[in-house]
C-alpha cells in the first residue's frame, strides 16, 4: 500500500501546509515524517473528512474501507492518468490523505487509513472527575451497524438526528419510526426488510436482494424490476453533484433505450436515472409504493 514515503517532496510540503503545519521541515526526510505523524495523530484524519467538499468524505470511507479503485469506477468519467485527480479526489489528494499508485488506481495513502481507522481516545484532554458517576440520557432509539463505514453513512442523515456513542453503534431522540424512514428516504439500507404478504393476484416477491454492475447486467436487472414491480436501490452518479454517488431507493416505471424512468425516494419525485450513471444496483425484495400516473 502507498505510504508517506512514497510521496514527492513537494506533495509532502503541500500537505503540511494545508494540514496547518506553517514551515515545513527544509529535509525531505524531516518532512515526510513530520507528515506521517500528523496523518497517524488520533482524531487527526477523521476531523480532516469531516470538512471536505461534498462526495470526498464518502470515496475516502469507501477506499479505506474497500482497498484502491479505478477512477472510473469513484466519479463515473475517466481521467488522463497523470498529474492532479479531477474533483473532489483533488482536494484528498492535495492533503495526503490518497494517492496513485502504480497500478493506476486511487489508494488511500496507508499513514492516513491508520490513522482514519484508529479509534483510540486521547485521555489526556479529559479531566478527571472529583468522584464516580453516571449519567442516564433520555433516547428515542438505539442504531446499530455492521461496520463503522455503515455507519458513517447513517450520520450524514442529519434529519434521522443520530450521534455516535460507539464505533458501530449511534442513539437519536426521534422514534424508531421516524429514524428508519429518514434513513430509507436517504438511500440508507436497513437490515430488517418490509414484509410482504402473499396474495393469489399477487404472487409473494423473493425474500433475497440481487445485485447487479455493469451495463448488461443492470440493464437485465432493471428490466427485471420494472416486469416484477419491484423497488431497486442504485449507486448514482449524478452530473449536479460533480461526479459524487449518491444513494437511491427507486420504485421503477419503465425502462427503455438505458434510461430508468420511476420514483425517487431521496428526491420524493419522478426522476430518471441513466444506465452509464449507475455504478451499482440492488434489486429489493419489497414491491413499488409509488406507481406511474
């Protein structure tokens, strides 16, 4: 994996002055460790994240999380293969936090991942307390996920009102009710399904989601959805958001010459989504809520 050493003197100098770091070390040695300790600081990199531009945040969970990907894969348009990566990889890359490797594809640079990945508390900045005690907290609900990627991805959903108390686990003062939906609406998965009943003029629906990449495997997919009125969740790459994947639970209506027509649940309306922008699909086991007309 890519390391601070591995990275060009003037790429170290760059990203310790955007890191805060005024005067940069004249010895390239001094700097990249200079670099590689503000990168593997507690807190450091995830504070970082936290204020990048819209759609950096996410494909840095997702390498992190995943391993390097092409970016082709990350924004849905190609690049020329040297020299600065298009937005918003830039601004990451500026930073130190990813970089290029020799296979071409996008890293996360690994003094970064460490230090995105390691949650030890720094104790020091706590003051002890004159003497034991707890404190009970009024919640409407208790959010627990399968990894600390998914639920990164919940808190972004700032409606669902969730704050992380665990690496897994977040609490929100709204109702179960209430935080599922926001979390749906937002392209959220949930691990509990809607139920479906069985009914003689129509047929129960499969119980297992099926997923799809690529043009000819979504188009057959989408196809599928659109015959068996069943709702879809797409990765979308939509050009407004500069390249950004966005999250979309859709009741599909039609689908001809690769673009899906159907509701979107983020968007609470009609919107179509084409093939080429999708860089994955899930079909659903639950059926359309909204249909055409």
């Amino acid at each position: 994996m890519p390391d601070v050493a591995g990275l060009g003197a003037d790429a170290v100098r760059e990203a310790l002055r955007l890191l805060g770091e005024r005067e940069a070390p004249a010895n390239a040695r001094q700097a990249a460790r200079a670099l590689r300790e503000t990168l593997v600081a507690p807190g450091m990199v995830r504070a970082l994240i936290e204020r990048a531009p819209p759609g950096a945040r996410d494909m840095f969970v997702r390498l992190s999380q995943r391993g390097p990907a092409a970016v082709e894969d990350l924004l849905g348009r190609g690049w020329w293969g040297h020299g600065a990566l298009p937005p918003p990889l830039d601004w990451l890359q500026r930073r130190a936090l990813v970089t290029v490797g020799a296979d071409g594809l996008v890293h996360v640079v690994d003094e970064a991942r460490r230090g995105f990945l390691d949650l030890s508390l720094d104790l020091t900045t706590v003051p002890a307390p004159a003497a034991e005690a707890l404190r009970i907290e009024r919640v409407g609900c208790v959010v627990v996920a399968s990894s600390p990627a998914a639920l990164d991805r919940a808190l972004t959903v700032a409606v669902a009102g969730l704050r992380g108390v665990a690496p897994t686990v977040a609490v929100s003062e709204r109702s179960a009710g209430a935080v599922s939906a926001a979390l749906r609406a937002a392209g959220v998965w949930l691990a509990e399904e809607p139920a479906v009943t069985a009914a003689p003029a129509a047929p129960a629906l499969p119980s297992m989601a099926e997923d799809a990449v690529g043009p000819r495997a979504l188009r057959a997919l989408l196809a599928r959805a659109v015959e068996e009125e069943r709702q879809v969740r797409l990765r979308y790459f939509a050009s407004s958001r500069g390249g950004a994947p966005t999250e979309r639970v859709v009741d599909p209506w039609s689908f001809e010459d690769d673009l899906l027509l159907g509701y979107c649940h983020l968007r609470a309306g009609e919107r179509t989504f084409a093939v080429d922008r999708i860089g994955h699909a899930r079909l659903l086991p639950s059926a359309v809520e909204h249909r055409a007309g």
